[in-house]
C-alpha cells in the first residue's frame, strides 16, 4: 500500500515508518521541516511540507495514498497547561485532525480508503475503579473534552467508501523516551515515590504492541474506536513498585496530591486521574499483545538501565557489501564527522579492521582537544559490528553498526549505549544537552553519507 503518516518523526511514528517501509508499504509523511522529518525517520518517503494546523495537505499528498495513519499532536506533558499551552494542544489534535481530514475528502472516490488514527483513554477523564471499554462514554475535564472533539473529526472521514479506525492509547511505554524516560529519573537518586494515594489505576501499553496494533488495524477491518493498552492495567502504587525492583531500587516516598498540584497545576491530573481500561474489543478481533504485565513489559524496556541508549537509521540504496565496505574503512569516518570536532584518525592496530583491531582519533569537542580510543567487537563482515570506547569523554560507550539488506538497498541501524560520567548526576546535568549534540551528530553524518551514495 501507499501510506500518507503523520507525526511520522515521533516517538511512535519513527518505529511505525521503519516497520511499515519493512513490510513493503510506501510512505507519504507531513511535516513542517521536511530535511529534518527524512532524517529523523530515516527510511525512503516522500515528504511533504505542511502545518496541518494551517490548513488541508495539498492534494498532491494523497494521489495514490490507499491509507492514512494519523499521529500528529502536540505532547500533552512537555510544559505546564497555561492557556496558551491548552490552545497549542486543542489545536494540533482538533484542527490538525479536521484538515486533515478535509484534505481526505477533497480528493473523492479516489481518496484513501482506510483511515487510522490515534486517539487517547484520557477521553474516560478520571473514573476511579469502574472498568472503562469503548462505550463507557466520555468523562470530565480537559483532556477529556479535547479527545471527544479530536475524535468528532476523525469520524468526519466516515463513507461508504473508507473504513475509520480509531486507536485510544494508553501511557506508551518505551526506551529512552515517552512516560517512562520521566518515571525513572527520580529512582536513579533513590527518591522514587507513589503519587497521590498511589490507588489510582494506569493504563499502559509498550511500544512494540503499539507499532503492531497500528498495523493490525491497518491489515484488519476494525471499524470505530478501540482501546490500545496493555491487558492488565495496574494503579500507581504497584507501578511504582514494580519499577523499583526492576530498578533495585525501592521507593521511599509518597508525593501528595496537593504538593503535585502545586507544581503542576492542572496538569497533575495526567499522573492522579484514575483510567481502569479495558482492551477486551480489540482482543475479540484476533489482536494478541506481546507484553501482557507491568513486570515483563519493565524488564525488557529498562534492560540496559542505567545507560542511555541513542538510536538512528538510515536507508541507502545501495547493495549491503558496498555499504559495509565504506564503513570498515576507518578514515571513512573523518568524511561522515562534523568539521566543527576536528576529527582525525591517528592509527589503527591492523591494517584491515576486524575483531580486536583499536582505533586512535583525536578531535575537539567544544574547543577542548580530547583523545579517543576504541575497540572493535563482534566483527560479522556485511552484517554488523561494535566500536567500544577504550579511551575517551564517556564512562561508557558501546556503539553497535548493523547492516540490513532491504529491498533494493540496505539499512543501516545505529544503536550508541553509553554512560556520562557521575552517573546519575551527569545525567541529570548533562544528559538533554548531549542527547541533542549526538541527534546534530548523526544528522550531518547521514547527510554525508547520503551524499557519499548518492
């Protein structure tokens, strides 16, 4: 299929564009950087700008198109709900959706025939212990009425002729970012705490059984709303402790409600609003969830805790030899790095890299001249290898290459565990800044090396 998404450089939508290019699918993405959006999802699309809080996508963006997932929204727990962070987040869900929407149904009966959109469980408002499924009816409250007025616009695209699928999200559980990124902090220092009472119930779901619900509902005939998370739901206290232990590190506190009031204004309720929901309609329709409790769902997501993890793609096409053969190349590296690090390589250990074979580089991060040492593991020639830093600015750095051969060319998938020095508190000072210097990094080393094959 031919698949216009939104949203597509997102926490979701970056998983659900390479899972969708791997199926064989086409993609159509919208956004109002278009260079950045193709980097950050790193898989051929074709990309198209527009501001869907604006107005329609031109109509050139659905010529084809025989799907349309829906992401794009303004994150709901980025910034205290001032009145013009609330207008911000009404208007990236309900107008972006109604324009959507219009642009849809401007282009007739050759329009796309399937409609997927997100939505989310905040549309229950807060319910204490009663069991919420698709016809429990709206709730209270802003989130709550922001979702009922997103999803009157979705249903807009209702025809005979296209199928709307509306997916309510619980809280999306993944490395590195989303809900859990925030939960964790505060464990790292040992003040791990239950919120409120700790009784009232969360509903979540991992990303992986996200990324698979989108395209079961793609694949499928669901019709209407249903609710994506995960099959048992938990309230904050056992969350909380859970995470703890996965952590080994329990949790000491209790944070009042009123003190979270304080701090978070109207925005507290994300994390005090009781959501019992059940996922009882999508499962009648033969959808199975790979993490089914808490438990597991933690253990695989904070498997590599305390280290933070960066990841990228990249598609280029060309044959996988070609492209593994480029990167076994060291000083290849000093041509993919930016110039403002002064990157150079001093030596190698053996003249053909391979498994065991140490690198020297010397470059300059932020004027101060550093030297870097690293090891090469697990050395699988056209597949895959490891550079270990032996020697440098991270108290851990374990960057994995792999190369994938994908229809006509090969993707490249870049996954960088490290570790700042201080732990935790380097981290905490650090981490956001060195998070976005490694995102500046790897963008210019992707523009180079699609430069490189062009």
């Amino acid at each position: 299929m031919k698949i216009l998404l939104t949203g597509a450089s997102g926490f979701i939508g970056r998983k659900l564009a390479l899972r969708l290019f791997q199926s064989g699918h086409d993609l159509v993405v919208l956004g109002r950087n278009v260079s950045r959006l193709q980097w950050k999802i790193g898989v051929p699309c074709q990309a198209i700008a527009c501001d869907l809080t604006k107005g329609p996508p031109p109509k050139e963006a659905f010529v084809d198109v025989d799907a349309v997932v829906h992401l794009a929204g303004e994150s709901v727990a980025s910034g205290r709900w001032t009145s013009a962070r609330k207008k911000k987040i009404t208007e990236s869900r309900v107008l972006g959706t109604r324009h959507l929407v219009e642009g849809m149904n401007l282009a007739g009966i050759n329009g796309p025939k399937i409609f997927v959109a997100a939505s989310a469980i905040g549309i229950y408002g807060n319910r204490g212990e009663e069991l919420l499924a698709e016809d429990s009816g709206i709730g209270r409250g802003f989130l709550a009425e922001v979702c009922r007025d997103w999803e009157s616009e979705i249903q807009k695209a209702n025809s005979a002729e296209r199928r709307v699928a509306i997916l309510r999200l619980g809280v999306v559980l993944g490395e590195g970012e989303g809900a859990l990124a925030q939960m964790i902090k505060p464990f790292g220092f040992g003040l791990g705490a239950v919120l409120g009472t700790g009784n009232q119930w969360m509903s979540w779901v991992h990303i992986d059984d996200v990324i698979d619900g989108f395209c079961f509902a793609l694949d499928n005939s669901l019709n209407g709303p249903f609710n994506l998370v995960a099959p048992e739901p938990v309230v904050n206290s056992e969350l909380t402790r859970v995470l703890g232990e996965i952590l080994t590190t329990k949790a000491r506190f209790h944070l009042p409600q009123v003190l979270l009031n304080v701090a978070l204004g109207e925005m507290a309720g994300i994390l005090l609003d009781s959501a019992r929901v059940s996922s009882a309609r999508l499962k009648t329709f033969g959808f199975s969830f790979k993490y089914s409790t808490l438990h597991e769902a933690l253990k695989e997501i904070c498997a590599n805790y305390p280290d933070s993890i960066f990841e990228t793609q990249l598609y280029i096409e060309r044959p996988v030899t070609e492209v593994f053969e480029f990167f076994s190349d060291a000083k290849n590296l000093e041509k993919i790095t930016p110039p403002w690090l002064n990157f150079f390589v001093i030596q190698q250990s053996t003249e053909n890299l391979g498994t065991g074979s140490e690198i020297d580089y010397k470059l300059r991060l932020h004027g101060v001249p550093l030297r870097w040492r690293s090891r090469l593991e697990d050395w699988q020639k056209d597949k895959s290898f490891v550079d270990t830093q032996i020697k440098g600015p991270y108290s851990k750095w374990h960057h994995l290459h792999e190369f994938t051969s994908l229809r006509e060319g090969t993707l490249i998938k870049d996954q960088v565990t490290y570790r700042l020095h201080f732990a935790q508190l380097g981290s905490l000072v650090a981490g956001s800044y060195v998070k976005h210097e490694l995102q500046e990094i790897f963008s210019y080393r992707s523009s180079q090396v699609r430069v490189h094959f062009k």
